[in-house]
C-alpha cells in the first residue's frame, strides 16, 4: 500500500508562482527525492482560508512515502512550510486532497484499475507526473539561472515524441473515451 501526502502553497501572489515553485518547491523536491519518495506537482484552484475567489493560483504538492517514513514527512513538511509562511515566503498552506483542506489524499491507483486488468497504470501515470515535474524544473533553471536548453527543449517537441512513441505519429493523441487532441 502507498501513502501520500498533498500539501497546497499558496504563492504570495500569481506573479509569484515560478520564483515559489524554483525557489522553496524545488528544495522540498531535493528533500523527498534524496529519501527515494515521488514527487509531482500541479496547479489547481485553492479552497484555503481567506479567500473569497474561486480561482487562486497555488502549487498542489504531492508526495509518495513509505508506511515508516509517513509522520516523519508530514511533520518535516508542515515545519519547512510553516516556516515559509512565517518568514512571507509564502501566504499560506495547507493538507488536502485534490484541493479540500484538511483531508488525506490517497493516490490515484483505484482510477488506474492497479487490481485489475491494468496493474502497472498507476505506476507508469506515477513515472509521467514525475517526469512532467522535472521537466517544469528545466524550464524554469532556464528562465531564472539562464540554462541553455536546446533547442527541442521545448514542449511541443515533447508532446510530438510523446506521441511517435504512441505511434500517433499522425498528429492525433488519445486523451480519453474516444477523444483525440491535436499535436
């Protein structure tokens, strides 16, 4: 069984996105990673305190841990963030899942049929979220350090690989029940 945690950073304003997910996103990144847990954040609306709009841009962070590591990765969370929050690097954060406050996220293996036809879904959908994050990594290195990615570094060019290796080399991918998306 896995467990998870999902922590909502709520940047100090929109503009302020990139510099939190660089700045303190990337750090928390390099914690887990460096004790073997995955990573993978998103953008979603925030539901947290204060905040009578609907939408507010906010990192939605969210980490694989074993049984024994769980309190210990909560508790060092929580502490790195709070700390964030205190010192304004940050407005406010919070546990959730999928953007509800106060709630245990579980994962997504049940919406992957990981106990039947389909074991290694979740897995794979796990390694592309990671993957994805990583990649988000790369272009900001290049926006804030003045990285040189080449010059297929870009997404639409990982899009288009994604999909040769589909073998929907014709420009259409699937995205759900009978649904295509042009690359």
């Amino acid at each position: 069984m896995e467990f998870w945690i999902e922590e909502d950073i709520r940047p100090l304003n929109d503009a302020d996105y990139d510099r939190v997910l660089f700045e303190h996103v990337r750090q928390l990144a390099t914690f887990v990673e460096n004790h073997g847990w995955l990573i993978h954040w998103e953008s979603e609306n925030w539901q947290g305190r204060g905040i009578q709009q609907p939408l507010v841009l906010h990192i939605r962070f969210r980490v694989r841990v074993k049984e024994a590591n769980l309190q210990q990765a909560q508790t060092s969370l929580t502490t790195e963030l709070d700390t964030l929050q205190r010192n304004r690097r940050i407005a406010d954060h919070y546990r959730g899942n999928h953007g509800n406050p106060h709630q245990d996220y579980a994962g997504e293996a049940t919406n992957f049929d990981e106990s039947g036809a389909n074991p290694e879904g979740w897995e794979i959908a796990q390694k592309w979220l990671e993957a994805g994050s990583n990649v988000e990594m790369m272009f900001l290195k290049s926006r804030f350090q003045g990285v040189i990615l080449g010059p297929r570094f870009v997404l639409s060019d990982l899009l288009h690989f994604t999909a040769n290796q589909c073998n929907r080399n014709h420009g259409m991918l699937p995205i759900g029940n009978n649904m295509l998306i042009q690359l």
